[in-house]
C-alpha cells in the first residue's frame, strides 16, 4: 500500500457557493491560512529562536491577532481547525511576534479559555496528531497550578510522546508558583532561590 508522506491540508468547509475571496475576514478559509502556514512551518521553526520565522509570522497575522484579541473571531469556536487557529494566534504567535516582552503574555487567559473550549467540544480528536499539543500549550504556559495538572493530564491522554515536557513544566509551578524566567519582561523581583535556579539552567519553559 503505498504511504503518503504529505500532511494533509485543512481545507475549510464549502458552503456551496465559489468564494473568490479565500481570506475573507471572518471566514473559515482566513483561520485556514493561520493553520497552514504553522504547519508548513514545521517544528524546527515552531520552538526555535529564528528572527526571520517571527518577522514573517508578525507581518503576516498582526491584524488577525488583535482581531482575535478583540473577540472578533469568536465564531470560530465551532469549528475544530479554526479553533486551533484561536489559539495560535493568541498563545503562540506573540511569543514569536512580540518574543522579549510583556506582551508575549497578554492574550494567555483567552487562549486558555478558547484551549478549554476545544477540549470541550472534542475538537482535539478532530485534529492532526501533530497540532494536537498546542490546544494544550495554553495550560503549559499558564502559571496556574490547577491548569497546569490539567495539562499534564490532557498530555498523557492526548499526547504522551510530549508528556515530559509538561511534567517539567508543571515541576516549576510546584516550586515556584511562577516561572522565574518571565520575571524580567514582567518586572518582577526574582527571589534568591530563583536566581540560583536560572543560574544553574533552569528551564525556561
């Protein structure tokens, strides 16, 4: 039998009718460009420091984040890709898009709330096994003790090949209510033990 290589591409539904216009803003073919070009970008731009990944990712979807932010896409929620896209855009594109500031943390509550919702509606079994860690990385990042034992559920059931990593996570919450390594873009003091921990490596998360 022969084996595709190739993801698939998430198409968004056809109403019946041509679109000419594939991006419409507000339709399910714009929260289509937001999962394709996160998949195609692949995991060694997904987790890497790249200034070039973020200034693409930045010039391409700014206005969709802030519209996002702004609660503009609200109708998404049905739909299991364009949902992920909710996400993304909220979790994931300002750490790339505004990485080494506050802002980076801005959006976190509302992509939890959107992350919440997706595992509710069941969407993550709709989804490819690949995307289906970042309707979970909303709970990864929160700083929340209960959304971070939530996450380290949801990992072993969903995605247990990544259940290291929000074990880790959920370790640094445990120990520090906080993870120290956002204290500077936030303007918080760090602690001495914090310190030490950043000193000798601590995880970044």
């Amino acid at each position: 039998m022969t084996q595709h290589t190739q993801p698939l591409r998430w198409v968004a539904p056809s109403s019946g009718a041509v679109d000419t216009d594939v991006a419409k803003p507000g339709s399910l073919s714009e929260a289509r460009t937001v999962v394709n070009f996160w998949r195609d970008a692949g995991p060694k731009a997904w987790f890497a420091k790249n200034a070039s990944f973020d200034a693409a990712f930045r010039a391409e979807f700014s206005d969709l984040h802030f519209a996002a932010a702004r609660r503009e896409r609200d109708h998404w929620l049905s739909d299991p890709y364009a949902c992920l896209s909710l996400i993304l855009l909220l979790d994931q594109f300002p750490r790339n898009a505004f990485r080494g500031t506050s802002h980076m943390y801005a959006t976190d509550s509302l992509a939890r709330c959107y992350a919440r919702a997706a595992v509710n509606f069941k969407h993550v079994k709709h989804l490819e096994e690949v995307l289906r860690p970042f309707v979970f990385l909303p709970f990864m990042h929160s700083e929340d003790l209960t959304d971070q034992r939530y996450c380290v559920d949801l990992y072993r059931s969903y995605a247990p090949a990544n259940l290291e990593y929000a074990m880790q996570h959920c370790k640094i919450i445990e120990r520090f209510g906080r993870f120290p390594h956002r204290n500077a873009e936030l303007g918080r003091a760090t602690t001495p033990d914090e310190q030490q921990y950043l000193d000798g490596g601590g995880f970044s998360g």
